[in-house]
C-alpha cells in the first residue's frame, strides 16, 4: 500500500491541485444540501454526469467516496468554496451516502464508509439512523435510479447538439 502523504504529493503534482484523500474526509453530514446532485428534487448536474462511469466502477469496486460539493475548496470541484481553503474539513456527500444505502445490496459497503465507522467518525447507530431515513425518504435516488435519470438527462443534452433538420 502507498503511504498517504506519498499518494498525495504524487497527485497533487499531476492534477496541480491540493488533494482530499477518504481519510481526510470528515463524516458529520447527516443530510444533504438543498441542491444536492444525488437527490431527486435536484436538477441536472453536469458535472456528475461527467463522472458517472467512474462513479459506478468505484461503487462496484466498493471504493466510493464523494465530497459534498459545499464544503470542497478544490478547483475540480464546483461548489461555493471553489479555490478558496476555509481550513475547515472537506465533507463527506449526504446524499451519496444516502443514496448507496437506500441502495443497498452490498453497494451501501463501500470502504471509505467501513474505514469511517472504524476510526469513529461515524457510529454503528448514526449509520442506522441514515439507513433509516434513506429507505423511507422518496428523494433519495437509489444508484439505479440515478443511472437512468442521468442517462436520460445526457440523452436530452445530446439531442439539443444535433442540427436542425433543414
């Protein structure tokens, strides 16, 4: 295994931005922001439509993790805080957490979460207490649902390049 700081310096200097590893994720979202791309009241998002096909491989290797696009200072990502450290932690998405445990089916196991429950940033209890709130709450995408939401979004967006037929 690469040590982190090694893996973080190697990254930073190929994307030529500071680097937020799983471990440096803090897990004390509990819901998701009004706008959150991974529930179901939210609108298109380009940019997780872009990433899609690397979402579902890191989901079916159970590696995914996602940073809530609020609280994420790095250029690659399009939230408020955008090139701009606050020195407060990068969180964890609500609403992707939600949604692979509204899932479920072994895709709510996903390591960054295993690793967050180990090192107490997340408890057994509030685990279930999301669990809970994900299955019951008609928002929360399951990963199916927003495979085929984004497919269809992409679908619209490529028809809007098509000419006019003259």
């Amino acid at each position: 295994m690469i040590p982190e700081e090694v893996l973080r310096t190697a990254l930073s200097v190929i994307t030529g931005e500071s680097q937020v590893l799983a471990s440096d994720i803090a897990w004390e979202l509990r819901s998701p922001c009004a706008d959150c791309p991974f529930m179901k009241s939210s609108p298109f998002h380009q940019g997780v439509a872009s990433h899609i096909p690397g979402y579902v491989e890191s989901i079916r290797n159970n590696e995914f993790a996602h940073t809530c696009h609020k609280t994420d200072h790095r250029l690659s990502v399009d939230g408020p805080l955008r090139g701009k450290p606050n020195g407060r932690p990068v969180q964890h998405c609500a609403g992707a957490t939600l949604m692979l445990l509204k899932t479920g089916r072994g895709f709510d196991l996903q390591l960054p979460l295993l690793e967050a429950l180990e090192c107490g940033k997340l408890t057994s209890e509030q685990l279930q207490e999301m669990t809970a709130r994900a299955k019951a709450d008609p928002n929360v995408f399951t990963v199916p649902q927003l495979l085929r939401f984004y497919e269809d979004g992409v679908r619209d967006l490529l028809k809007s390049w098509e000419p006019a037929d003259v």
